[in-house]
C-alpha cells in the first residue's frame, strides 16, 4: 500500500505543476473609443506643431524685416552726416570769398551785415 500511495501523491504533485505551467497570457487590445482619442490626441499634436512653426515663421519675417528697417535707418544716418560734413566744407569763408572773386563781387563793407546762424 505504500508504494500505490506514493504513485498517488506523486501524481496529484505533477498534476499540480502542470496545472501552475500552463498560464495563459492575453494580449490586451486596444478598444474602439481608446483609438479614438489616441487619433484626437495625434491630431491635436499635429496641429500645435504647425502653429509653433507658423508662429516661428511670422517671428523670422517680423526679425527680417527690424533689421532692415534698422539697416536703411543706419545708411539714411551715415548719408545726412556726410551731406551735414559736404555743407560745412562747401560753406568755410574761403570758398565763399573765392567763389565771390571768381563772380566779380567786391566786398563793400558798408552793405555788409552780420549775420548768426
């Protein structure tokens, strides 16, 4: 009797650690309304990634277009110098007593009036 108890425990033993062996794992599936807001959620991110391009874009143009103006505000700066330089040069007592020779004028010092800038 001892050895038809032993083959009796030691069955119930494999037939425990058949049982504890076979586990049956699932995949989970993704459900229809899942789906759908990962598609709501893909859509969304696609449109924020076009409007920070679009907003990156406009910002460029708008950076472009200061620098621009800043560069013509610079080289309209450097032109008024110059002419302000070409007015004081063209304008020095020397030039104006040669021109006036050159022109036939005399100085006549009792029409000449003083007069201050």
């Amino acid at each position: 009797m001892s050895s038809v108890a032993k083959k009796i425990q030691e069955q119930q033993i494999q037939e425990q650690q058949k049982s504890v062996q076979t586990v049956i794992i699932r995949k989970a599936k993704i459900s229809f309304g899942e789906m759908g807001l990962i598609c709501v959620l893909a859509i969304f991110i696609a449109f924020l990634g076009t409007r920070v391009i679009s907003n990156q874009a406009e910002i460029y143009k708008t950076n472009k277009s200061i620098q621009m103006t800043n560069h013509s505000i610079e080289e309209q700066t450097r032109l008024n110098v110059d002419l302000k330089e070409q007015v004081s040069e063209l304008s020095t007592y020397e030039r104006i007593w040669k021109k006036a020779a050159d022109l036939g004028l005399m100085l006549n010092e009792n029409n000449v009036k003083v007069v201050q800038e």
